[in-house]
C-alpha cells in the first residue's frame, strides 16, 4: 500500500535528518520523516555535545569554513528551539578549554593559535598558574592551556528533545519505528521509499541515516558508501560540577553537564556495528581525565556507552544532490555533525526548494565518491582549513 504523497522524504531521525526536516517544513514543504528506531537515538545523543570549530583547526579551507559558518548560526539554533519547543540546550557562553600536559603540548598549542590568529580567529593562550582561575579542579601540573571563546558546549539531548518538538510543530510528520529499505524511482527520478511496512510517495528524498546511509538501497543505482566510527563514552557523576566548560587534552575531553555529570570520551574505533562498552577504553579514557582532574577519581560511574559516528570514504561531509534527480545525501558528518547541523539545514532546504544554496557545494558532493555529476545539478529543487579530531 502506498501512503499519500509529501514534498519530502527525510530518511533518519538524528540531528542531521531533524534539522533538516525542520527547516524545510518552516520554508512551506511537506515533510515525512522516517526513523527506524526512535529520533535521536542513535550517534546524535551518544554525542558529547562540544561545538568546536577551532579545536583542531590548522589551516583554512572548505571544511573549516562550514564549520565557521555552522558555528555561527549555533546561538540563533538553540534560541530558536528553546521558543519553539521550550527546552533549553544550555550553550555554555565562556568556550572551550585545551590544556596541555608538558612543554611539548604548550609548544603545539602555541603554533596552532599562531595559526588560528592568521586566520582571524580567537585563541587565547593562558598560562600553567592562571589555569586555576578558569577551572579549580585541574591538576596543578598541569603546563598551560589554550582558551577558544568562541567554541561551545551543549547538551545534546536537551538540543534534540527540542528539535523533534519543534520539528513536529513546524508540521513535520514524525514516523518512528519506520524502517526505509529502497529509495523508489520512476524514470529518472525518485518516486518515493519502500519500509518494512510499506511505501511511501514523494518526488524528493534526502538520505540523512548517518552510518547506516549506505545501507539505504536506490532503485537503479549505487547508493553511497558510509561505515560507522564507534566513539565510547564515560560518565561520571559528582553533586557539584568538577568543571564550568567543556575541556579538551591530547587523546580525551571532558564535558560538563548542569547537573554534576562529567562525560568523559572518547575513542575512534573502525569495528563496524558493534555497540559493546570495552573496559580497556573506559580505563584509559578515565586515566587520561583523572590526570587533568583529580577530585574526578571520587566521582561514581554514573552510566557508560558507545555510538556510532557516520563516516564517509573522506573526511568531509556528502551534501547536495545525488545519482538521481531528487535524491539528496546529508551525511557522512563523522565527529562534526551537532557543529555541523544547522549549516547542513539550510542548504539542503534551499536545495529542496529549489534556490540555490548560496556556498559552493562542490568539494561536499555526495557524486565525489559515486563518479559522474549529480542528476539534479546545483539547484535542482523540484525537478580544509585541515582540522584535527575533536571528538
Ligand atoms: C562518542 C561520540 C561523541 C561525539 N561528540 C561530538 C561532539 O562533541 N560534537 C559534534 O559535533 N559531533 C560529535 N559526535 C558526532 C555526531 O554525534 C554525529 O556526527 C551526528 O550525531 C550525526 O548525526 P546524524 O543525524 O547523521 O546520525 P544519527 O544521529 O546516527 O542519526 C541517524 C538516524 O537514522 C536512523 N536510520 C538509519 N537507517 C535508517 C533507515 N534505513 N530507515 C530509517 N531510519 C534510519 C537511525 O536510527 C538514526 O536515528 C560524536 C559522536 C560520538 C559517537
């Protein structure tokens, strides 16, 4: 049986599929979104929540232009969802703290807000005895840090408890537990998806399965390639926060929650889909921290997990069109994708509706990994600064 036809398909409830879905229904689309499981349960809510641009930004170019222009659209996106939904995801305002270990890491951060200055970017350098003042709970040993202000933390799933509240406001019809199989076509262009409980019709779909995209089939042609990148995560809890802001050393970060969690994380692990919780890389995420904080030895383990970062066969994202007319890819956003939701919202709305995205989608194209050009061109609608990971 096939249901009624809507503007748009969105294939994945995380904070990708969300976002988008939200902006398109804002800019007068009929939205559908489909999510085999519950929204936001899968990467976006194993996520530690830093918006962090520059923490590892080293020389210009297109990824770390997005991740500037994502940056900057965060404080409006998490105003935004806190009057359409009511809840509030917390951006902390005084940035992120990298401290380093010994001189080697001072001399390393030193050049890279060397670098980051060149770049008309904001670093401060702090030094080892005014280290303390930021944050009172770190170790004394500690040899100097890096101060980014204009990088952020949050709660991510306060952020997409908001989003799917005010994705539905916005007329968004939020289906859960709707496993899609294939995307449809019919010529030369897409029809609709198959689910596991039937078949839906619309003339534009976007994939956004994070690291199970490329296992969403495309009648007639190959559908990208995405793998997932496990990431573990530690968390800690004491009655009174240990930190003010997110930290971040070589190998681990530490963020903060309101209510005196401390997630510690994380790993960056090629094992395909295998959820487990390794006690080898929870005790060397927590000796790592305990040398950056002390007092987090007396902390209780609150709760452990792992989830799954979309990874793409690069390191940058696979946004805009892809082998059939309107059929849209947004993933592959690997230890990026909160920083880089709001930027992938609107230019894949504008591609959905047809405008031009207005940034030069090319170096993005989901067509780099699947030869050839897109079947819908910039526009279709209808019809590196080089960067470290940060988490
Ligand atoms: C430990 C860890 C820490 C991280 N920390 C940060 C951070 O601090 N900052 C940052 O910016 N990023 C971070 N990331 C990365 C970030 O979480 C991801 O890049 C982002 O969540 C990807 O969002 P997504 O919507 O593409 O994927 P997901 O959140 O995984 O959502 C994809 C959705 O698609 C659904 N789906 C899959 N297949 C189908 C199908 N066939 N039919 C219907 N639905 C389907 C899934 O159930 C899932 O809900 C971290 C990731 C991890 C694992």
């Amino acid at each position: 049986m096939t249901t009624g036809s809507s503007d748009v398909l969105i294939i994945g409830g995380g904070i990708i599929g969300l976002s988008i879905a939200r902006e398109a229904a804002r800019s007068g689309l009929s939205v559908r979104l489909l999510e085999k499981g519950a929204p936001g349960g899968e990467a976006s809510s194993a996520a530690a929540g830093m918006i962090g641009p520059q923490l590892h930004a080293e020389a210009a170019g297109p990824a770390l232009s997005l991740a500037l222009q994502s940056r900057d659209l965060y404080p409006e996106f998490v105003a935004a969802l806190r009057d359409e939904s009511g809840i509030d995801a917390r951006l902390t305002a005084r940035g992120i703290l990298v401290v380093a270990r010994d001189d080697r890491d001072v001399e390393a951060l030193r050049r890279q807000a060397d670098v980051q200055r060149g770049l008309g970017l904001t670093a401060e350098t702090i030094r080892a005895g005014d280290l303390a003042r930021l944050e009172p709970a770190l170790a004394a040993d500690l040899a100097g840090g890096l101060l980014l202000p204009r990088d952020w933390s949050l709660d991510n799933v306060l952020l997409l408890t908001g989003l799917h509240i005010a994705a539905r406001r916005a007329g968004v019809e939020v289906l859960p537990g709707t496993m899609v199989t294939r995307v449809l076509r019919e010529g030369g262009r897409v029809a609709g998806v198959d689910t596991v409980g039937g078949r839906y019709a619309s003339g534009m779909v976007v994939v956004a399965a994070g690291a199970w995209s490329g296992a969403v089939g495309v009648d007639g042609a190959t559908p990208l390639r995405t793998h997932p990148v496990r990431g573990q995560i530690a968390c800690l809890r004491t009655a009174a926060p240990l930190l003010t802001d997110a930290l971040v050393s070589e190998g681990c970060y530490l963020v903060p929650r309101a209510d005196g969690r401390l997630l510690v994380g994380s790993t960056m692990e090629r094992v395909g889909f295998e959820r487990a919780v390794t006690a080898e890389a929870i005790a060397g995420l927590l000796e790592k921290a305990f040398r950056l904080v002390p007092a987090a030895r007396q902390a209780a383990l609150h709760s452990t997990w792992a989830g799954f970062r979309p990874a793409v066969d690069d390191p940058l994202p696979a946004i805009g069109p892809g082998p059939l007319a309107g059929l849209y890819y947004a993933c592959g956003h690997l230890r990026e994708g909160l920083l880089l939701a709001p930027i992938t919202a609107r230019l894949v709305a504008r591609l959905l509706r047809g405008d031009s995205p207005g940034l030069d989608l090319e170096p993005f194209s989901p067509m780099r990994f699947l030869g050839g050009s897109s079947a819908g061109g910039d526009a279709p609608g209808r019809g590196g600064v080089a960067r470290r990971d940060p988490a």
